[in-house]
C-alpha cells in the first residue's frame, strides 16, 4: 500500500512538468516546420528575383503577359475560332440637370440620375 501511494505521488507530482516537457516539444517541432516553409519561400522569391534582373526574361514576360512587340514585328492572336459576342453600346446620358450649378454638383446629379431606374 506504500508503494501504490509513493508512486501515486511521484505521478502526480511528475506529471505536469511531463505535460510541459511535451507541449513545448510540439510548440519546438512546429516552428521548426513553420521555419523550413519560410527558407523555401524566401529561396524561392530570390530565385525569382534573379531571374527579373536579366534583361532577356523581363522582355519574354513583357511579350507574354502585355502582348508587348518590338518595332517592325506583328502580333497574331489565335482565338478558339468562336465569334465574339458584340454588345450595344450602353449610353446612359443623365437628363434634367440644372445649368447653374458647379460642375461637381453638376457631376453628382448626373452619376445619381443614371443609376435611377
């Protein structure tokens, strides 16, 4: 019975700092991840960033992504071959607007009188 008792206390007494001891562990282990995730991004970013001080990719992505050309060239774009669908113009021309006002009361009245349905 003393011994059941003197380990019942030994447990008791050893078992938060044992709760801590791991927690902490846990807490170590994930920003050890957390760690290795920003060393890959931050590789990653400087990898991109060299890559933007060349002067070659910086036209390739000035051609791909704004459809930029150089003098002289001609830019084809090939389309999927379906007709593109043409829309009316839409003219919303505000009516009834005092002449005597400023032109920012005069531009209020007209932005309110168009979205009046």
């Amino acid at each position: 019975m003393t011994l059941a008792v003197v380990l019942f206390i030994l447990a008791w007494t050893l078992a938060p700092p044992a709760q801590r001891y791991f927690v902490q562990r846990a807490q170590i282990n994930g920003m050890r991840a957390q760690v290795n995730e920003n060393n890959q991004a931050l590789a990653a970013a400087k990898r991109e960033l060299e890559m933007w001080r060349d002067p070659d990719y910086i036209a390739s992505q000035a051609r791909e992504r704004l459809h930029f050309v150089l003098p002289g060239e001609r830019e084809y774009i090939v389309t999927d071959g379906a007709e593109p669908e043409i829309q009316a113009p839409t003219t919303a021309v505000a009516k009834d607007i005092p002449s005597g006002l400023p032109w920012y009361s005069r531009l209020v009245a007209s932005i309110t009188e168009t979205n009046a349905p």
